[in-house]
C-alpha cells in the first residue's frame, strides 16, 4: 500500500488545521503580547468616574483578553 493511501484515512491531520487565515491570526497574537509586555511604563487610566495607576502593560492586557473574548464569543460556530 503506497503512502497515499494510508493518509486517505485520517480526518484531519496538522496540516490540514494550519490554514493561513489561522497563521496570521497566531503572529497578530504574538506581536500583541509582545507589543504589550514592551510597554511598562505606569500610566493613569480614568474610566468614567475613578482613575487608577497601572502599568500600561496590564491595561493592554486587559484589552487584549477581553478583545479576545468577545471575538470568541461573536464568531464561534453555531451547533448544527
């Protein structure tokens, strides 16, 4: 049996899950953090009423996380 014919039998191997909409995904999200972990500095951040100190990093952080969620959230797959 050739080596095509033992791969027609797998689902979905690695390669088949790297397609390049995901690769670009995977470097925007390595160039976030290290976007974000480059910024230490402390800032003041003021949302409506209270302003806190933080260091830019965590409010990057932060936005990045719930920037993620809700992409997770409005573009996960429906159930069939």
């Amino acid at each position: 049996m050739s080596a095509q014919g033992t791969s027609r039998g797998r689902k979905s191997g690695f390669r088949d899950r790297l397609t390049p909409a995901r690769i670009a995904v995977g470097v925007l999200t390595i160039l976030a953090i290290v976007f974000i972990f480059e910024n230490t500095r402390e800032v003041r951040i003021r949302l409506l009423i209270p302003e806190v100190t933080m260091p830019l990093y965590l409010a990057l952080l932060a936005m990045f996380v719930i920037g993620a969620l809700c992409g997770g959230y409005f573009f996960r797959r429906r159930p069939r």
